[in-house]
C-alpha cells in the first residue's frame, strides 16, 4: 500500500476507452464520472467481475465526486462563461441542497423572481448550519472550460453583507475556487493516505501499463467534521472523495468541503 501527501492537485476527465490505448480507467467505474444526471447512480459491485475476455477487474468504490450543480438553464455570466454568480434569497436548506428565488444584490422584495425557486446541489456536502431560509445569499461557482453544462467544480457562497464565505466547496484542483476575498486556503492542504488499492499484477483490466493502480484514499489531516480556523473564520471541514482511477498519467483526485457557523 501506497501513502502520499499532495496540495497541489488536478482533477483528471476519464471514460472508459478500448483495451488498445493506453488511457483507460477501470472499466468498473464507466459510469462514475457521467455528467451529473447520472453520478448519482456509480454503484460497483463489491465482488471481482470477470470482462468477458477472462480477465478479472477490480471493483473498488468510489463517492460522487462534489460538483456545484444549479438549475439549468444556468447562463454563466463571467470570465469567458466559466464563473456562474447569482442572488438568492433562501427559501430552504437541505443536507446538499440549497433552493432560493434568484434575486439582484441585497435581495430587495420587488428584484427578486418568487415565482419559482432555483435550486443548488453541493454534491456529497451537508449545508446544514451555515445558511438558513430567509438570508440572501451570493453563490459563485466555477468550472475549468465554458460549455461543461450546470456543473462546476468549485464553489462559495456568501451572505449578504459579509466578506468571509460561509461555504467553500472544492471539487476539483483543475480551477481556482472562486474566492472574492483573501483567504489563504495553500495553509490547509489536507492531507490523505491510501487506504485499498488494486493490484495490477492481478488485476490487468483495471491498469494501463506504466501506471499507478486505481486508488481509494481516506483523508488524515484535516480528519472529516474537524474545525479548521481559515481567514478568521471557523469552518467545519468534509471529506467528500479522494481517489485515483488508475489510468495512465492520471492524477488523484480530492474533493472537499468547508462549511462555517457550525
């Protein structure tokens, strides 16, 4: 078993692609990395499968990575149609879920659209805490290339008025997380150790020639639901996922979570 420390990380895009290149990911996971519709649904089977061709495949599983996901149609607004930043005024907060009615700055009765509530998914993360039915709050997201659809990577929302994030999601290493203050998130850099790995030598589906194994890792500092003190601000801090798919050149992938008033 493998043991690493790594601050600086980029998500990596995969699908499942034939045998004869030298990208492919386990074919166990073909659907865990869907667009969002379907990364709901990455259930693995928890026992060896066999492709067919007599060769066997690991199956380890793997979370939903976390993504920013807001109702489409989303019409990102910034920075060459990669940063979404809407108003809401919070209507609900639900485990990963926040629903409001978009709304200009400050949220005033007369220019917010009540009729139809928006609603945001902060995949894997639990809201609960930082944001409340009746706040209006500002919500930046961001995803590495225009056109990726109402999925972004990274996240913060604010409340209005104040200049600390009440939530931080980063999903992915590929952008920044769309901070508009200055706040020194390089001090964090969790750390994480391997936990179950695939043995290529045994496995030779679930490995390309060269490369690391597909990799399940488990966060060690900080440790899921630890405070962590950032920009003057007290947040509680969530493991959502950490792992390498195991194909060539591939990166390990982190995502978590900060939520604060907790």
């Amino acid at each position: 078993m493998r043991s690493s420390v790594r601050s600086t990380l980029s998500a990596a895009a995969f699908m499942l692609l034939g045998t004869s290149a030298c990208v492919q990911a386990n074919p166990a996971f073909a659907e865990l990395h869907a667009e969002l519709s379907d990364e709901s649904d990455t259930g693995t089977e928890d026992s060896d499968t066999d492709t067919g061709g007599g060769e066997l495949v690991c199956a380890l599983e793997f979370p939903d990575p976390l993504r920013v996901v807001v109702t489409e149609p989303c019409g990102e607004t910034t920075e060459s149609d990669t940063v979404y930043e809407r108003h809401f005024l919070v209507e609900a907060v639900e485990g990963e879920l926040l629903r409001g009615f978009d709304c200009e700055a400050g949220c005033a009765e007369e220019g917010c659209a009540t009729d139809v509530a928006l609603t945001t998914r902060f995949v894997g993360m639990d809201l609960g805490g930082a944001i409340a039915a009746g706040q209006c709050v500002t919500l930046r997201a961001k995803q590495p290339t225009p056109g990726s659809g109402c999925r972004y990577h990274n996240g913060a929302v604010w409340l209005s008025g104040e200049l600390t994030p009440r939530v931080i999601a980063r999903g992915s290493g590929e952008v920044e997380i769309p901070l508009t203050t200055d706040i020194d998130l390089s001090a964090l850099a969790p750390s994480y150790d391997e936990v179950d790995d695939c043995d290529c030598a045994v496995y030779t589906e679930s490995c390309c020639e060269g490369s690391a194994p597909p990799v399940r890792y488990e966060f060690t500092a900080p440790q899921d639901g630890e405070l962590v003190e950032l920009g003057g601000e007290s947040y509680r801090f969530q493991a959502v996922h950490a792992y390498n798919l195991g194909g060539c050149a591939a990166e390990d992938e982190l995502g978590w979570g900060l939520v604060s008033g907790i």
